[in-house]
C-alpha cells in the first residue's frame, strides 16, 4: 500500500469511527426516550386524571403511527439523503417530547406521544448512513455489522440511564412532573445539534421517486392489520370486527404486492424482499419482535404473581425491575458479542445462532420457572439472542439491499419486528385472561396461560433459526457489494 493510499484509508476510517460516536450519543438519546417514562407512569396517570389501563393506548397510538411513517421516511432517506430525514426525524420528536412535557389532557398528551415515535427510524437511518460511507471503501458490510452491535449497546445503555435517573428527578424536583419530563426533551434537542454538525450526508441516487400510492396501500393494510391486533387483545377473538379488519387488512397487502410488482421505482421493492438473503432475514424480526416486544409485559407480571398460588415469583417493583435490568444488560452483552464475533464468524451462523438462543431460552421456561435463578438464566440466554438480533437484522437488510434501497430495507426490519410485537402483545393479552379466575387470585393469569405465551416465544426463535438456514452461506460479504449493485441495475429494467 503506498503511503498516500494508506493517508486516505486512515483519514477515511476517522470519519467512519467519529460518525458512529456520533450515532451512539443519537441512540443513547433513543434509548432514554424508552426507558424513561416508565418508572413514571403511575404519576402520569395522576397528572392526567386518567386510569391505568388506559396507558395502553400510548404504546398503540406509538406503535402504529411508528409502523406508518418508518418505511416512508426510510424511502425519503433513500431518495433525498439520509442525514436530512434523520435531521427532520429528530426534530418532530423533539417537539413532541416538549408537548409531553406541558401536555395536560389525555388526548393532548396521546398525540403528542405518538408523535414521539418517529424516533423510531433513527436506527434505520444510521445504518443506511454507516453502510453507504463503508460501501465506497467496499468494506460497508462488515463496517455496518460492527457498527450495529456498538449502536445497540448505546441504545440499551440509554435505556437503563433512563430508568434510573427518571424516578431520582422526579423525587429531586419535589414531585414536579413537568420539570422531569422537560429532561428528555433538552436531551433530544441536543441531538439535533449533533446530527446537523457531526453527520455527513449520503449520496442518494438521482431520478428516483415517491411511490405515494404504494405507500398509501401499505399504511391502509398496517392500519386495518394494527387495528385489528387492538380489537383483539381489548375484546377478545369473539369480537367479529376483529376478523373483518384482519382480513380486510391482508386482502390490502396482497393488493400492495401486486401493485409493487408493476411499479417500476416501488415503495417496496418485492423482487428484492423475495431474495434469499432478504425475505429470512424480515421473517426473522416479525418472528423475534414476538418476545422481544410482546413478552417483556407478561414477564412482569409473573415476576409479580404471588407465589403462593403454586406458580409466579411474588416479587415487589423493585425485584421486577431487577429482572427488567438484567434482561436489558443481557441485550447488551448479545450486542457486544455480535459486534465483536462479526469480524471473524460468518454474519449467517451469528444469526442462526441468536434466533436459537432466543427459542432455547424461552423453551427453559416451560419446566424451569418456579425459582428467580431459573427464570434469570432463562431470560439471560434469550436476551443475549435478542441483543445480537437486534443489531444483526437491520446490517443483514442493509447488506442484502442493493445501492439506493439500504434504508427502506433496514427500516422494513423495525416495520416487521413492530407487527411481530403488535400481534404477540394482542394474543397474549387474549391467552392469559384464559383461565383468570378461576385461580385462587381474581386478577392472576393461570399457569397454563404463561406456559402458552413462553411457548409461542420459544417456537417464534426456532422457526427463525430454521428460517435462516435458507439464507445462502456467502450472504452478507463484503464481496457481494458488486453483485448486489448489478443486480439493483436489473430489478429496474425488468
């Protein structure tokens, strides 16, 4: 290597190690934005006048709006460059967590939180970022893989920050509710500085364009599906509404498949999504965002069943949030580990082996869960899964994406992990009042009702691992770039 080539190696390995540094601080930020509202709940409650349950609605209200707007500020990041969507991205959520701050009604408050959810396509973003700058010094993949890895760590890091300072600022304002929530939204407006100073811009391919009818069919079917999902875990399967929208909503994705298929610049491109490297890599986040965002609230309240009913842990809030705090260094862990594995190990076997812990940890759960060490080691092996996954899928979509789709791909990975939580969330809700009582506790789900949910989790992590089997053994090199580009140039001619 001559010492001018070495010079421009080195100055380019700079840039990309100074902009993940400054991708970390933007997923820590995220990460806070997840964690710090919870241990606040029960005053918002109070603050808003509201009940418990309806609490809910937030998480829905986030959620769907997240899954519509994710995969349209992806393809505008594709189009227009990523660092100006991932600019407006933060400055909406900016704006929304200030609103929650000095929101005083429910519906004010709902609004502004669903908004707040478009931090939701940050990590898409950067990884398209990540990729693109990597891609022109042909290492973009294995770049990206080790960049999503210390990404998520900064993301549960964030998380943990979050929890941990939100109730300490709550008690040193004196219980001043609207001072606490203002922390989050200096952080994030600090964000925005980070991003307009510290990130460069990618190169978008020109003469692309907005397939806003595609668009609109893929909301109409997540809205009808989503919707569907809330009717279900709030009324139950006898609800007829719930199979009418459920049905409406699918018959609304086969209708955008084959509107896809005619199009020639798609929202979605299907001819890629159908590569073997893509589709196992998608099915594997809808099957994964089964435990990873459906779970964690059944877990909860196990943790907290009295044990004296044969089954549950009977701990205290401070136990169960133990056990949250020790999942979430778990993912951690699962995150460094891929980080640093990746440079080495086949990205295919890391997965196979991440969806696998994922399914073996839960299946523990069926005969090993009447003791806190059992369900600590149960719930350490699949958080480990969960936390290499987590960073792995949306690097896998952004490896298997030709040039100009890297961030609708990764972005499609969140859409499908989000649909996969939405569903676990509606059917579990519906399997643990199965049985609720007719146990000696009127409010307890039956044991039979939480072996059904770590069952479904444990199958949701084997059939990924078998999934990815399909996925060819030189997916995700950084010898495919080329081929990948080649093939980008055909899916537009044909």
């Amino acid at each position: 290597m001559s010492p001018a080539s070495g010079r421009l190696r080195a100055t380019a390995l700079g840039i990309t190690a100074g902009l993940i540094g400054w991708f970390i601080l933007v997923e820590i930020t995220s990460g806070i934005l997840q964690g710090y509202y919870v241990p606040l709940f029960s005053d918002i409650v109070v603050e808003l006048g509201i009940h418990d349950s309806d609490v809910n609605w937030f998480e829905a209200a986030q959620l769907l709006l997240s899954s519509l707007v994710v995969p349209v500020l992806a393809k505008l990041g594709d189009m227009y460059g990523h660092k100006r969507v991932l600019l407006i991205a933060t400055v909406i959520t900016a704006g929304a967590t200030w609103w929650l701050a000095f929101a005083g009604s429910f519906w004010t408050f709902l609004l502004a939180w669903a908004l707040q959810g478009f931090y939701v396509v940050w990590l898409p973003l950067e990884i398209a970022l990540i990729f693109e700058r990597g891609r022109t010094q042909n290492r973009g993949v294995s770049l990206t893989r080790r960049a999503a890895g210390l990404l998520v760590v900064g993301l549960e890091a964030g998380a943990i920050i979050g929890a941990l300072a939100a109730g300490r600022i709550f008690d040193a304002t004196g219980g001043d509710l609207t001072v606490t929530l203002m922390i989050p939204a200096v952080v994030v407006t600090a964000v925005i500085f980070v991003i307009w100073f510290g990130v460069p811009e990618s190169e978008p391919l020109p003469g692309r364009k907005l397939d806003t009818g595609g668009f609109v069919i893929l909301a109409l079917g997540l809205l009808l599906i989503t919707s569907s999902l809330t009717l279900l875990r709030l009324s139950g399967p006898g609800l007829i509404w719930v199979w009418v929208l459920l049905a409406l909503g699918l018959g609304a994705l086969v209708w955008f498949v084959r509107y896809e298929l005619r199009q020639q610049d798609p929202a979605i491109d299907i001819r890629v999504l159908r590569r073997p490297e893509m589709w196992p890599v998608q099915a594997t986040a809808f099957l994964i965002g089964i435990s990873l965002l459906g779970a964690q609230g059944p877990l909860s309240t196990y943790a907290g069943t009295d044990s004296s009913l044969g089954y549950g842990l009977g701990l205290d809030a401070t136990g169960r949030s133990n056990i949250i705090g020790l999942y979430l260094v778990s993912l951690i862990v699962g995150a460094i580990l891929f980080a640093v594995t990746s440079r080495k190990a086949s990205p295919r076997v890391i997965l196979i082996i991440a969806a696998a812990m994922v399914g073996v940890g839960y299946l523990l759960f069926l005969p090993f869960h009447t003791e806190l060490w059992q369900v600590l080691v149960n719930l350490s092996i699949a958080g480990i899964g969960s936390g290499a996954l987590v960073g792995a899928m949306p690097a896998a979509a952004a490896a298997a994406a030709p040039r100009g789709q890297t961030g609708v791909a990764s972005a499609l990975t969140n859409t499908t992990k989000t649909i996969g939580g939405t569903f676990a969330s509606a059917v579990f809700g519906v399997v643990l009042a199965v049985g609720a009582g007719a146990v000696a506790s009127e409010t307890a789900a039956s044991l039979g009702g939480y072996l059904a949910v770590w069952a479904i989790c444990a199958a949701g992590g084997i059939l990924a691992a078998i999934l990815l089997f399909f996925v060819p053994k030189v997916a995700f090199a950084d010898t495919m770039d080329e081929e990948l580009d080649a093939a980008a140039g055909e899916s537009q001619v044909i």
